[in-house]
C-alpha cells in the first residue's frame, strides 16, 4: 500500500510500467509464510528469499518423483514377465470348478493382498473397500466373516474399524523376490490357522500400465465342493469326472482344494505386486508434472518479485536525485 | 400429425442404434453382481476369474483325433494349447496313458516321468507333483509344480541326493523327519528311473 502511494506521488510516468497491487496479492496468496518487509539486502521491497526456498525444494521434489517413477518401470518390466507367465496357472482351476463368486456359506475368509510401501495411488483403498463389502454381503445370521491381510497398508486401513475379525496379518512379503515355495508355505499357513468355507482373494488384476482391475477369486473347502456338486448348478459336472489317485475321494478333493488356493495366490500377489508398480509410475508421473507446473509459477512470481524490487530501488534512485537537484 | 412422426422416428433410431461398448462379455455371476448392487450400489463389483477364462472348445459329438494339452508351471506354461496324440502322465496309481476321447478324469500326480507323443517325437519331462484334469471335450490340464525336461537332469547329483535322503531316513527320529527323509528318497528314486526307464 506505501508502495503504491508513493509511486503514484513521483512520476506518473512510471506507473504504467509497474503495477504493485496484484503483486502483493499474489505473493499473499501463494506463500503462506508472513511477507519479509525488510529483506537482507535492506530494500524495502518483499524478499525473493522465500521463493527461491520453495522454488529449491519443488525442484528436489521433482528430482525425487522422476528417480521414483524409472525405478517403478523397472521393478514393473521385471515382475510383469512372471505375472504373464503365471496366468496359465489358475485357468484350469476355473474351467474345472467354475466361478463361485456368489456361494452362499458359513465361514468366509476374505484374504486382501495390498502393498507394503505407501505413494501408489489408490490400488490399496480399492481392495480395503471391496474387502468391506465382501464382509457385509455375507453377513447375517449365523455367518461370520474374517481377514487374512498381506501388506501393511491393508492393514491400516482394516485394524482401525475390524480389528477384532482380523484373523491374521503378513507383511514383507516382497523382501526377497516372489517365489511360488514363499507363497505355498504362505498358502499352508493360512489354511492351518484359519477354518474356512470359502477363501475370497481380493486383489487388482494388472490389465496395464494404466489400468488395474479389482477381482475377487474364490476358493472353497472340499466340504463345500461336494455340497455345491450334489447341489448341481455349476459344479453338477464334477461327479462326472472319475477320480484317480488317492485312497478316498474326499482326500483327493482336499489336495485340489488346498493346491488350488495356492496357485492362485501365486497368482493373485504376482498381479498386485505388478498393479503396485504400475499404480506408482503413474502417480510419481502425476506428481512430477505437478511439481514443474508449480516450479513454472513461482519462477514467474520470482521474476516479478525480483523486478519490483529494482524499480522500487531505482525510483527511490531517482527521486532522491531530483530531490536534491530540484 | 408431426407428434406421431417425431415418437416413431425416436423409437426407430432407440431400436436400431447399437452402441460400442456393448460388446458380448462373458455372463459374469450375475448373481453376485445384484447381491453387490443391493449392498454397495456405488461401488463397481470386482471382476471374477470366471470373466477372463479363454473360452474352452464345447463337447464334441464324435471322437476327436487330437487331444489339446495345457502343461502349465507357476513360472511358465510349457504347453498352451498344444494338439497332440496322446500323453502319458505319472498318477499316483501308476503311468496312465491319455487320449482323444478319454473319460473325464482327476488325478492327482507323483514325481515321475511325463511324455507328450506327438507323432513320431516324444518329449519328456520330470514334474515334481501336481494334478491332471481330462475333461469331456479332449482337453487335458496338467499343472505341476516343477518340471525339467529329462535330458536335463545330472545322474551323479541324483545318485548323491539318493544316498543322502537313505540316510537321513535311517536316522530319522520324529515323524516329520520321517516323512520329509521319504519324500526325498521317494523323489531321487523316482529321477533314478527316469534317467534308466
């Protein structure tokens, strides 16, 4: 405000050139810190200090996002050549058994395979709310639902509202690089601890780089696959099949069972671990041309800052010349 | 008169008018989908594996000439698909031999020797354990855990291992150990006799 009033005192031919109004109010409004009036170098004129900080640390934030998006392409380009190759491996489960997303039975265990490492978009909130709605479908009399949680940010999210029907949690399960005798003793594990009816995987099924699909795959207990076989419907046709090996029917039924959900979970953390890398390249891609648009703004801000405060000087320059010529 | 002409004109163009997205999807569960809309009508339902199967060729009337194999492995898949005479896979309740039009069948698989016959060649290849399905329309599933073509396999390792497992089992003293010991014999012996048989 005395900036103005005293240009508007000294020569109106100056003030076309400069125009200070919108000047405060932009530096009011895009930094949050209090204005310098004073700066270092003891013009009375706001600091350019404070936005060459910012303008220093949007850059390293850059820097830092770019550095993260090429180590996502690279972890992806790995992993996705192992998810590929490990589709075969559930397919014959589903055309044998079919789909029973909609079964209807007593124990359900919902198994959400999320992340462990945060800043990679929304793939881990969409499991966690799939996982919820799961657990409110089979709700009612008589049924219960529990979690098994692979991954920390799962996990999070899960023990702040259910963390009474979580049944067991696992984290770092990408430390040493996936491998299907990990993921079996892993499968083991679950199925010793926790009893079961149906086991559904929740998981975000790598379509592309761009794209993740939120699927749920369905396991049942054996007890539940003959009871769906007499049942007829999709699986009537087991019984057509002969069953060799083994000394019962039910023995050979319980090791298909039991190898089925490990194949695909197999599967399933291969697909997330690749979705996760994918979901972070695009997010540090975002976040990087975030930070360049900002860096545009504020080196504009800069300038203007920077060429206000060498008219303020050289008006003072100059009216005080003429003060003591005049 | 012009109220008549612009109602049957809208219905023509709604009636004709093919858009798209709709493209033929395989029948996901619908009944999922309705239960998931009652109770979250917000949130898309996920998909499920059912969606995207490779569509299976239907049940033939006659006898097919070929058998279609899948040989799939957790890294890999050996055989996609893949037309051949006959295969003969290690059950647990012995070498059973597969062809076009073999009854449908589950059978649970032991460390042994499999062989894909197509016309003169055969391909041989030691699975670790796993399971074969045959369904009805000559299709043949075989998912093992491992598998290495048997050209591959080291005879002296195998004799070493052979001699190892012999002894552990010997000296076994809990069940566990017994049964892991026999396990390990029962692999060795089982590479020993693809190396000679």
């Amino acid at each position: 405000m005395a900036m103005a009033a005293a240009m508007r005192r000294e020569g109106k031919r100056l003030a076309p050139l400069i125009s200070s109004q919108p000047i405060n109010n932009t530096l009011r409004s895009s930094l949050t810190s209090p204005l310098d009036q004073t700066s270092i170098g003891g013009a009375r004129s706001i600091s350019t200090q404070i936005v060459r900080n910012r303008m220093k640390s949007v850059k390293n934030i850059q820097k830092i996002t770019k550095a993260m998006k090429m180590v996502a392409a690279s972890k992806l380009r790995a992993v996705q050549t192992r998810a590929e190759n490990s589709r075969g491996l559930w397919q014959p489960f589903t055309a044998l058994l079919g789909d029973a997303a909609s079964v209807d039975v007593k124990k359900n265990v919902v198994v959400t395979v999320s992340s462990d490492k945060g800043l990679c978009g929304g793939i881990n909130s969409t499991s966690v709310k799939i996982s919820r709605v799961l657990s409110k479908l089979n709700s009612g009399p008589d049924k219960e639902t529990k979690y098994v949680i692979l991954g920390e940010k799962a996990k999070a999210q899960l023990i702040r509202d259910s963390k009474k029907d979580i049944a067991l949690s696992l984290t770092e399960l990408q430390k040493n690089p996936l491998n299907y005798t990990q993921v079996s003793v892993l499968a083991d594990d679950i199925l010793k601890n926790v009893e079961y009816d149906a086991l559904r995987i929740v998981f975000n099924k790598f379509h592309s780089v761009v794209q993740f699909i939120p699927t749920v795959s369905t396991v049942l207990s054996p007890e539940i696959v003959e009871r769906e076989a007499e049942a007829g419907g999709k699986l009537g046709e087991l019984d057509s099949y002969e069953i060799e090996g083994g000394e019962t029917k039910s023995e050979v039924l319980q090791n298909l069972s039991e190898f089925q959900f490990s194949c695909v979970m197999f599967n399933a953390v291969l697909e997330n671990a690749c979705s996760e890398q994918g979901a972070r390249m695009s997010a540090m891609d975002s976040s990087s041309r975030n930070a360049g648009d900002m860096l545009d703004r504020l080196t504009l801000t800069y300038n203007r800052t920077r060429q206000a405060s060498i008219t303020t000087e050289l008006i003072e320059i100059i009216s005080g010349a003429s003060a003591l010529t005049g | 008169m012009f109220r008549r002409a612009t109602s049957t004109f809208l219905s023509r163009a709604a009636a004709t008018r093919r858009f798209s997205t709709d493209v033929a999807t395989p029948a996901a569960d619908s009944a999922f989908v309705e239960a998931w809309k009652k109770v979250s009508p917000n949130l898309d339902p996920p998909k499920t594996p059912f969606e995207f199967l490779k569509p299976r060729p239907p049940v033939p009337t006659t006898l097919p000439t070929k058998l279609t194999v899948n040989f799939v492995l957790p890294y890999s898949s050996q055989l996609a698909a893949k037309e051949v005479d006959m295969v003969i896979v290690p059950a647990t309740t012995g070498q059973m031999g597969v062809l076009p039009g073999h009854v449908p069948t589950i059978a649970e698989l032991k460390p042994g020797v499999l062989s894909v016959h197509e016309g003169n060649d055969t391909t041989k290849y030691f699975v670790s354990s796993g399971f074969v399905f045959i369904h009805a329309n000559s299709v043949a599933d075989i998912i093992a855990v491992e598998a290495v073509p048997v050209d591959q396999i080291d005879a002296s390792l195998v004799q070493k291992g052979l001699q190892e497992f012999t002894q552990k089992l010997n000296s076994a003293s809990t069940d566990l150990e017994k049964a892991e010991a026999q396990i390990g014999v029962d692999v060795h012996s089982a590479l020993n006799s693809a190396l000679t048989g």
